[in-house]
C-alpha cells in the first residue's frame, strides 16, 4: 500500500502564499510598479485609446505597453517621451518603453 504524507490542514490565503514565495512576492511587485505607471501615464492617452491600452511587464528598466491594434501602437509611439517625463520623478523609473499590438486571443 501507499501512504500519502500528511496534508497541512492549514488553508493560506493568496496574499500569504504570495508573501511565502520570494518569486510570487517579485512578481506581485512587478505587476504593481506595472499598474502604477499606467496609472501615471493615463491621463496623457488620448481618450479614444485609453481602452487600448493594457500594461505590460517592466524587466530591467524598460516597460511594455500592450496595445490591440498597429493604429494605437503607432500613436503611443508619438507620445513615448511624454510618458517617460511622467514617469522619470516616480517611484518607477523607466528608462525606455516598448509598444507591443498583443494579438487577439484565438
């Protein structure tokens, strides 16, 4: 017969599990400075782009925005200084941002 090892019966929460996993606790934070930054820049999107726009990952200083369609990317592309001066006195600091059109799922 085979036994299986004991079960913890204790039930942890995501926010626990998160903050007991360095790796977890790395990839919150990233997503959080990711959130951020979007939420600084927002106001400087045009209206009619703004639910265009998804942040990305920040990876080694550099910051992914997602946008749906080349015409968004290409507009964005415009104002890419814009947003870097508005994120530059900011807890996250970026030094470049890349445009990527995220393909629609299928």
């Amino acid at each position: 017969m085979c036994m299986k090892p004991p079960q913890s019966r204790h039930v942890y929460s995501l926010a626990e599990a998160v903050q007991a996993a360095p790796t977890l606790a790395t990839l919150q934070e990233r997503v959080r400075k990711s959130r951020n930054c979007l939420q600084r820049i927002e106001p400087l999107i045009p209206a009619s782009l703004r639910g265009q726009v998804h942040c990305g990952p920040i990876q080694d200083q550099q910051w992914c925005l997602l946008v749906t369609h080349t015409a968004a990317a290409t507009k964005l592309r415009q104002l890419v200084p814009l947003f870097l001066q508005a994120l530059c006195d900011g807890e996250t600091a970026v030094d470049s941002i890349r445009i990527k059109v995220q393909s629609a799922p299928r």
